[in-house]
C-alpha cells in the first residue's frame, strides 16, 4: 500500500490512537493512493508554512483535538 510520506509523523496518527477521530480521515486521504495531494495538511507541509496539530486533512480544524 502507498501511503503519504509523512504517514508516521503526522499528528493524526496520536489523534486515531487516542480515538479521537474517524479512521475515515486514514482512508480517504492519507492511504489512499493520491489522496494526500488533496490533504490540506500536506500541501502546507510542502509549502513549509505552519499549521496546528489539531488541522484536519479539509483543512478544518477541530478544536476538541490537542
Ligand atoms: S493528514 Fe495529510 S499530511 Fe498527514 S498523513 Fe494524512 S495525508 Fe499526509
């Protein structure tokens, strides 16, 4: 399986073992293949402008998230 380059250290992955999102987040962008070209997260990291942990892949932000 093709998954994003920056799979392991995205901060998602502390947010799904906390179980604190939907595992939909993982399919529809980060493991699926192509997917992460439409992660708003991974076009700020290739662009190197900051963005909050708490930043959803739509770009959204979920406040309840640390
Ligand atoms: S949220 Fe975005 S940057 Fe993080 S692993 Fe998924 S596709 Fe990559």
């Amino acid at each position: 399986m093709i998954v994003c380059k920056w799979y392991a250290v995205c901060p998602l992955r502390r947010h799904e073992r906390q179980g604190k999102i939907d595992m939909r987040w993982s399919k529809q962008y980060c493991k699926s293949s192509g997917g992460w070209m439409r992660c708003r997260r991974y076009k700020l990291e290739t662009q190197g402008v900051a963005h909050p942990d708490n930043m959803l892949p739509d770009g959204s932000i979920d406040e309840t998230l640390a």
